[in-house]
C-alpha cells in the first residue's frame, strides 16, 4: 500500500472517530455537512494548497462532507482555474511557490471583485499576518496544524454567513422580475414573459448568481445535464433569446454579458457604478 492511500485511510478513520465522533445511530456525514441531521448543503470548493497531504487530507474531509473540492498546487492556476465563478467558497495557504496566498486574495477581492468566501488556512500565528489577512479580504483565518471538525464548523458558520441562501421559496422577486418555481412561470412588470422550459431554468440560474460569472460547461451540467465536452453553442443561443425576451440590457439597468473566455454574467446597473 502506497504512502498517500494509507494517509488517506488513516484520515477517514479518524474523521469517523475523533473529528465527529462514532454513533451507530446517526449518519456521521449528516453531522459534518450541515447543522443538523438532514440540514446539508453540497459546496464546490476550491483548495489552494501545495503539500500534497494536508491537500489530500483536506481534500478527503470535504469530500466526506459530501462537497465537491478541486485542488490546486499553484496561485497561477488557482486563479486560471477558478475564473468561471462557480465555486463557493476558497481555501488558500500563504506560503507557496510563485503567486502567494495573500497575492492571491489580493487579486481576488482588489482585481476581480469576487465576494466568494476565503478561508485562510497556514503556519503563520503573528497577529500581524492575521490582521492583514483579514483586512484583505479574508471571512476567516486558522493557523496550522488545523482541528478539522473546527474547520469544517467554520466553513459551515462563513457559508451560512455569506452566500445566498438556497432557494427554499417558491416566489423569488428581482425588482420588476418576479419567478414562480412552482408554477415555473417569470412575470415583468405584472405580466408574464413568454419562455421555454430551458429558458425558464437559465433565467434561474442567472437570478440566482446575480453578480457571478457563469461559464457555458456548468450551464449545460445545471439547464441540461449533460457533460460539457458536448458543444456550448446552444447556451449562447438561449442566452440570445433570453436577453431578448425579459429585456436584460443596459437601457433597462440590467446586463446579461458575455465574458470573454469565461461565460456569462447577470448584473444590475447599480452594480456596475
């Protein structure tokens, strides 16, 4: 057995054992996803860490959790990789090769105005390190070696904090723009706008991440489910329609944009200035 498989191994019995505690009753993952049994949320999480095993053991927690974690070894492609605005929380360490953990915040809050949560986890304890940290941008801050069922409390705690609820209301209003989930219906203005099945679930999409970019590939996994090595050209078409139908433009003080390279992002005017 490999060294990385029996860390792995070690790590998921000690996340049953010492970090939520063993109950044959209760579904341990339950505990460490949500607040409570039955509670859950699944987050995609993205982890800029180069040790490969506090990755693989952060990376293992999370999974456990019932999240989705990508990983990356390096600032540069950390930000490559997280530039389609999808995920829900980050994770960054300071100390790395190349662009630092702290460059990288920088970038994330001062360049690209991304709200995303941060959580930075690293060996640095100075109160100054924390301090600047935090007033960077940085939701939360923990000094290695990390409790993970602390860390995993706090990322619980920062996501309930921070990211838009999950949708649990039939009726969502958007200024003139008021969705019916139930009656999968959008009225503007009092009056209900015309759309198709697919064009009612992009809508959304884009409501509901009102601010972020959306790329192509996770607009075919969420409106159509399917894989995204198929061609993105039918999001483009829809989006067309979609812009044209409710009126997403600057004249109207919303803009559905495309992003070059990345996808598409739905914003109102205020936002803009």
């Amino acid at each position: 057995m490999s060294k990385i498989k029996l860390y792995v191994m070690l790590v998921k019995l000690y996340s049953l054992s010492n970090v939520v505690g063993y109950n044959s009753g209760v579904n341990s993952v339950n505990l460490l996803v949500g607040t409570s049994v039955g509670e859950s949320r699944s987050l995609k999480v993205a982890l800029l860490e180069d040790e490969p095993y506090q990755a693989r053991l952060i990376q293992t927690l999370l999974e456990m959790s019932g999240h989705q974690c990508d990983h990356f070894m390096t600032g540069e492609a950390f930000i490559d990789g997280v530039s389609g605005g999808s995920h829900d929380l980050f994770i960054l360490d300071w100390e790395l090769p190349g662009i630092s953990g702290i460059e990288v915040l920088k970038r994330i809050r001062s360049e690209l105005h991304w709200k995303t949560p941060v959580l930075f986890t690293t060996t640095r304890d100075d109160k100054e390190d924390i301090v600047t940290a935090l007033e960077l941008g940085a939701d939360d801050y923990m000094v290695k070696p990390v409790d993970h069922k602390e860390m995993l409390a706090r990322i619980n705690a920062m996501v309930r904090r921070y990211s838009p609820p999950l949708i649990d209301k039939q009726q969502l209003d958007f200024g003139e723009y008021a969705i019916d989930l139930r009656e999968r219906k959008i009225e503007k203005y009092g009056e209900v706008v015309e759309l198709t099945a697919k064009e009612f679930d992009l809508a959304v999409c884009f409501f509901k991440d009102i601010g972020h970019i959306l790329t192509r590939e996770s607009l075919l996994e969420q409106v159509w489910g399917i894989n995204a090595d198929i061609t993105t050209r039918t999001v483009d078409t829809h989006v067309s329609r979609l812009r044209k139908k409710l009126g997403l433009i600057p004249e109207n003080g919303w803009q559905l944009a495309s992003i070059y390279h990345h996808g598409y992002r739905l914003t109102q005017d205020s936002e803009e200035h």
